[in-house]
C-alpha cells in the first residue's frame, strides 16, 4: 500500500494509470473485506444460478413434453364422414363395416378401431329390472357402437371385467362395457355376478368398465356396445369414426392412405384429422416454455444486480476517506471510476462461475428426481460467468460514478468526519 501511495503521491493529475497496478488496488479493495464480497457475490450466484437452472429445466420439461406428445398425439389419426360423431346433417358417405380391418393392413397402424353414436333417443338406462315411476333409477346415458379394436386404438384401461371381442359382434350379442361415469351413475361397480343394464326393454349385461382412455374421452360416460349388436337392435348403418394409432412418425403417411383405403371411390368425401408435425409442435412448445422460464431467471438476475449494485454502494460511502485520499494524491476520476468497477464486475465475474455450476446442479438434481433425462445448451454454462461480469459492470456503474465525482476536499473531511 506504501508503494502504491508513493507512486501516486509522484504522478500527476493527467498520469495514467497501469493495468497491472489497477487490478491490484481492485483486488486489494476486494480482499480487505472478504465478508462483505463473499455476501455481494452471493446475489449473483443467486441470480446466474436461477437463471441456468429455470433455462435447463425449462428445457428439459419441454423435452419430456415434446416426447409425451410423440408418444400420444403424433401418434393419433381421427377418420370420419361429413357428419362427424355428434353431426345432426346426414353424411356424404357411409363408412364400410369393415373398415377396421382395411385401415389395420396399412403399415405403420398399431392399432384401428370404429365407433359411432347409436340413436337411441330419449331411451332411459337402470340397472334394476322394474322401472321406478319416480325416474330415480333412470338415466339418460348415450350408446356409443365401438368395434372390437377400438379399445387399443383410445389406448383404454379397465377397471373390472374385460372388452368384447369380435364374437359378440359377429353373434350380437347383448353385451356391454361401460364408461366409469356412466357406470357412477348406475351404481355399477362389479362384473362378476354379470350385472345387467336396461335400455328400454333391452337388456344388457355388463362384461367390463372402462377406468380411462387417452383418447375420446366421451367413451367414459356412456354405453359402449358391439357394433353387431348395434345393427341387429337399432338399425345403425354404419360407423361414423376411426380412431387409428400409428407408429411415431407414421401419422402423416397414415393421414394421406387412410381415405383411399375406406373410400377409394371417393376418397376427398372422407375428413381426416392428422397431428402438426412433431417438429413444429417442438418448437412452438420450447420456445413458450422457455419464455416463461426466461422471465423468472430474468427476476432472479435482476435482484442480484440490485445486490451488487447495493452492497458496491454501501462500499464506496465507507471508503470516502480512500477516495479523497487518492484524489488528493494524484488519482484522477476515471481511475476511481475503474477501480469501483473491476471490483463490481469482478464479483459478478466470481459468482457468474459458482452460480453456473451451482445452476447445472440443480438441473441434473431435478431431473434425478422427476426421472427425466437432463437436457441443457452447453453454451449457458460457458457465457454465464461472462454474463455475470455483465450484470456486474452494469450494477456497478452508478456506484462508481458516485465514486468519482466526490471532491478530494469533501472527501478527506467526510473521511475525517
């Protein structure tokens, strides 16, 4: 200190000040309390570290999601007429019976199956085999005709009991698998004694509940028929729906050949619903994922700015004394100014590199935890401690221009004081 007290007291007010003798003073600055620099550091690991671990997160959660989505609607294709499940307008074309079979020879179906909405009108459903006159037994539940394939197709689960298979159809046969809403309703909750439902004056008996399915999702409240059955009591012409399950990344060739296979006459009558490619949903999913993770990294960063920048200050009102000192000796304002700021953006430096390290911590934690394969831009890591410089720099500005303007005069009787 002597040293570098003898070297200004012989410089002049215009001498330049070295590099070397400029991060030495900064570094002194910083190690004559190492306290306080460890805590002014402790904003920007905060800060760099939230940052790397909401992005790496961010995109590890929208790599999960993406696959989620590769696995269930990439994989979905919905083939129906003009009229659709639910239409009220009679369709342009009337979907073959066999139409789970043609769509299940093309490659790349896992599985396929039909389904249609069964007119059964007003009709009321019970399980008991009076009718209650005060209708608090009866409900209104809608029939659903499904082919024997399209319980794999909706990727469905029961809860008891078992799916129909292409014999009850073939034969009939009065069988049905209700949705587990449908079944709340009707105080069915077990198949073994072979339950029976009443739709009118048809009876039904219960061979399964469905407990959930990923796909059409009105399956779970209602009344899920052979489609044999369907035409053989109600007259159903023909399906309405497919419901198809590809292999991943055979949805669009599916979307294209699943018309000509159904209706090769005519195959522009027949409306196919087909997935956006996954690439797109890709995108779209990580750029919203990582916006959102953005602006909380973004927070964190912004509070460990304002902690460098409130603890620098603090530092440059103790040190008034040193100041004026070495304004009185010959240190010029820039010199002042530089020095406040190699500190700042030396701590952030610092705590750019510890909050990176800490940040990909906690991404490969979380992930162990959630057991999720950990995904993160190796560039985040290596521009953190730059960026921590940045925010350091940035932070330090105000408190070093603070620093400068002081008058040595001011300063030494501040100091005095």
């Amino acid at each position: 200190m002597a040293d570098r007290t003898g070297a200004l007291m012989t410089a002049n007010p215009r001498a330049r000040l070295r590099l070397r003798d400029l991060l030495s003073e900064s570094l002194a600055g910083l190690f004559a309390r190492p306290g306080r620099s460890v805590l002014t550091a402790l904003g920007a690991v905060l800060g760099i570290g939230s940052l790397v671990a909401t992005l790496g997160v961010a995109e590890t959660a929208g790599n999960q999601i993406v696959t989620a989505f590769d696995e269930l609607a990439a994989t979905s294709v919905v083939v129906s007429n003009d009229q659709g499940f639910f239409g009220a307008s009679a369709p342009r074309l009337s979907l073959p019976w066999d139409s789970e079979r043609r769509i299940a020879r093309l490659n790349g179906v896992v599985a396929a199956g039909t389904m249609a909405n069964v007119p059964i009108g007003a009709a009321l459903t019970r399980s008991v085999p009076l009718k209650d006159p005060l209708g608090l037994t009866e409900f209104q539940v809608p029939m659903i005709a499904a082919s024997p394939g399209l319980y794999e197709a909706v990727k469905g689960t029961l809860s008891t009991g078992r799916w129909f298979d292409r014999g009850h159809s073939d034969r009939a046969d009065r069988v049905v698998v209700l949705g587990t809403g449908a079944a709340q309703r009707l105080n069915v909750t077990r198949v073994d004694q072979q339950p029976v439902v009443f739709v009118e004056d048809d009876s039904f008996v219960v061979v399964g509940i469905l407990d959930d399915v990923l796909r059409q999702p009105e399956l779970l409240n209602a009344l899920i028929v052979p489609e044999g059955t369907a035409r053989d009591l109600y007259d159903l012409e023909s399906p309405t729906t497919i419901q198809i399950d590809t292999e991943i990344g055979a949805a669009s060739l599916i979307a294209a050949q699943a018309p000509i296979a159904v209706a090769p006459d005519d195959p522009e009558t027949v409306r196919v619903q087909a997935p956006l490619e996954p690439d797109e949903v890709r995108a779209g999913v990580e750029e919203d994922v990582n916006a959102l993770f953005l602006v909380l990294g973004g927070v964190s960063l912004l509070i460990g700015a304002i902690g460098i920048a409130n603890v620098t200050l603090v530092s440059v009102l103790e040190r008034v004394g040193e100041i004026g000192l070495r304004r009185a000796l010959g240190a010029g304002r820039r010199h002042i100014a530089y020095q406040f700021l190699l500190e700042s953006t030396g701590v952030g430096l610092f705590g750019g590199m510890i909050g990176a390290s800490v940040g990909v911590l906690v991404v490969v934690g979380v992930s162990a935890v959630r057991t999720w394969t950990p995904v993160l831009d190796p560039r985040i890591p290596l521009a953190a401690p730059a960026l921590g410089a940045i925010v350091g720099l940035l932070a330090g500005l105000y408190p070093a221009l603070r620093a400068s303007r002081m008058e040595p005069v001011e300063a030494l009787r501040a100091g005095a004081a």
